[in-house]
C-alpha cells in the first residue's frame, strides 16, 4: 500500500510518502496544485493531512479524484487514534505534536519518552509508557527569540541563526551585542531543554528522548544524556494514524 501523509507547519508544508511501513521520499510542496501532482506521480491509494497553520481543508479539495482511496484531515479530538489522548483539551492540541507522540510511542514502545520537538517552537512532550499522550511545554524556537528581541525593542538587531560552524564556535560570554543576543537565543535554549530533560529524568528514571524537528541538528550534540534523533517523528506518527483509520 502506498499512502501520503502532508505535515502543513508555520514554515513548510512538508509531505512523506510511505510504501509498506517504510517512509519511501520526503520532501515540500508550496501549494495544493503540487501535492496534487505529487500524490498522482506516486499513486498514492489514502492521504493523511495535517495542520498547525491554515485548515488543510483547501490542501484536501485539491486531491480530489487524484487519490483512489480515502483522503483525511487530522483533526485532534476527532480523529481516532492508535494512542490514548489525556490532554485536557483535545480539540486545541496542535496536530504536530499529536502526530509526534504517536510515532514516539510506536517507535519506542513500553517505556515512556520525551519528545523535543526543535521547531519553530520548541515543544517538550511527554508520553507515558502505556502510550497515553499527557502533555508537555510549548516555547518560542531559536528563530524566534531571535526576532523576538529585535520586534520588541527599539535598538537590537533583527539577527539571522548562524551557520552550523558559527554555532559550533559561539562563545558563551557574547563581547558585543549581536554575540551577546546570540548566546542569549542560542544557548539559552539548550539550557532550558536540559533544565526541563533533568527535572523529567528525575520524575521518569526509564525516560527515553526523541529529538525532532528542523533545528534537531543544533541540539544534537548539546543535549545531556543518551538521545534518539528521529527527524521524521511527525511524519512517521501521521502514517501511523493514517494506518489506523484506514486499516
């Protein structure tokens, strides 16, 4: 069975495609007309959108009579899951962050784990070891903070993330405001997520960690502790819904 899943983000609207169990090509589209042609060029047989920008319902009518199967809009509070949801409140859980935790509890079964999501957001969430969905933390990504601190005051810069090397080699002390900014954005953020890593192991000795999302690399080698990286969590996750609703 082929099936495609689109994870419709605040940047990107990123789709994979899945032959059997095994995630086949991943890649982004910019419109519904391409994910059409995408879905047609795979012959996709059930597609599985989901959203934490604008409804996909636009993203949906545009596959219209190019997929043989069924066509979904994740839908948190709705759409049946193979996992337990204890969030308070469903139906406002970003579709990411749902999707990630399913992929985590399939991939890392009988213990529970933490998924740092390093995204526009840095999501921190936690699933228990029986698979239920509890909840987590939601903080601004290292962009940003960035923009953050440019937006909200009148003389600091508007700054750019720096390249992978520039980030290997920034100093913690900043001597001068744009490194000053930079250490504040950048290595503030890996010491929250440890901060919040430690307080979770403490509470979860068995807790395992997944690491996702587009600034997954940047954290890679600064988080404490042994780390799964599964840069296609969400994707993996939207295939194991897709697969629960269409059998």
């Amino acid at each position: 069975m082929t099936t495609l899943v689109l994870d419709i983000g605040n940047t990107a609207a990123k789709y994979g495609c899945f032959r059997g169990a095994a995630l086949a090509e991943a890649g982004s589209v910019a419109t519904p007309a391409e994910l059409r042609a995408v879905a047609q060029r795979v012959q996709a047989e059930h597609v599985l959108l989901a959203s934490v920008a604008a409804p996909a319902d636009v993203w949906a009518a545009a596959l219209g009579g190019a997929v043989s199967g069924k066509v979904i809009v994740l839908r948190p509070g709705e759409t049946p899951l193979p996992i337990a949801n204890a969030y308070a409140t469903p139906h406002t859980l970003g579709a990411d962050r749902l999707a990630a935790a399913v992929g985590a509890a399939h991939l890392l079964p009988g213990r529970p784990v933490l998924i740092v999501d390093a995204g526009t957001c840095i999501k921190c969430d936690l699933v228990a070891a029986d698979g239920t969905f509890l909840g987590g933390s939601i903080a601004p990504g290292l962009r940003m903070r960035l923009q953050a601190m440019h937006h909200f005051t009148d003389r600091l810069p508007e700054l750019a993330l720096p390249s992978a090397h520039d980030a290997v080699t920034l100093a913690l002390c900043g001597t001068d405001t744009r490194t000053a900014m930079l250490s504040g954005a950048l290595h503030g953020a890996v010491a929250e997520v440890n901060g919040l890593l430690s307080s979770y192991r403490q509470q979860h000795p068995t807790l395992a960690v997944a690491l996702a999302g587009g600034d997954a690399a940047f954290f890679e080698s600064r988080l404490k502790g042994h780390i799964f990286v599964l840069t296609e969590l969400v994707l993996l996750g939207l295939h194991r819904i897709l697969v629960h609703n269409v059998g």
